[in-house]
C-alpha cells in the first residue's frame, strides 16, 4: 500500500480525533455531563466515535509496521482500542447520540 493510503488514514483519525475532542465535548458540556440522561447518551456516540478512530489509527500503524516503518505506538493504540470496544459491548443496547460537526 502506498503513502497515499496512509495519508488517508491519517486524515481520517485527525477527523476523527477533532470531532471527538471539539464536538462530542462540547455537546457533552452542554448536556450538564455524562451523569445526566443526555450526556450519557452522549457519551456513548463518543465511544463509538473512539472505537471507529482507533481502528483507523491501529490499521494505519499495521500497514506502516508491514513496510518497515516505525509502529512503535501500535500497541499502545491497540490497548485503547481493546478498552473502547469493552465499553461498547458492556452498553450493546443503550442509547447512543452522534452529532454533527463541521470543525
């Protein structure tokens, strides 16, 4: 795979991350946190937001490691990414909120 793939993936986990950090939080704040109703609904589109950003990330990291390339954060990544998905499955049936950003 050439470094344009890679360059894709690391636009995809920066929109990702953004969407995260600037709109998932925000809306999150302005639902009184994650004890209320809304926030906690909330809080688990941003889990799903994490899993889907640390998939890319982790995939990223695989490719540039196949290639020779330093993939010393992939088992870091790899962690987080294991921890979200036990979030998400422990929740496999509650609400979830996704929001719209154009950050």
């Amino acid at each position: 795979m050439g470094p344009r793939i890679i360059l894709n993936l690391n636009g995809n986990t920066n929109s990702l991350d953004r969407v995260a950090k600037g709109g998932f939080n925000d809306a999150i704040a302005a639902a009184g946190g994650t004890s209320t109703a809304e926030g906690a609904i909330l809080q688990m589109g941003k889990t799903k937001n994490k899993v889907l950003k640390l998939e890319t990330d982790v995939l990223r990291l695989m490719i540039i490691g196949a290639q020779g390339g330093d993939a010393s954060t992939l088992a870091v990544q790899q962690k987080k990414l294991d921890t979200n998905v036990a979030l998400d499955v422990k929740a496999k049936g509650k609400a979830s909120k996704g929001i719209n950003f154009a950050g």
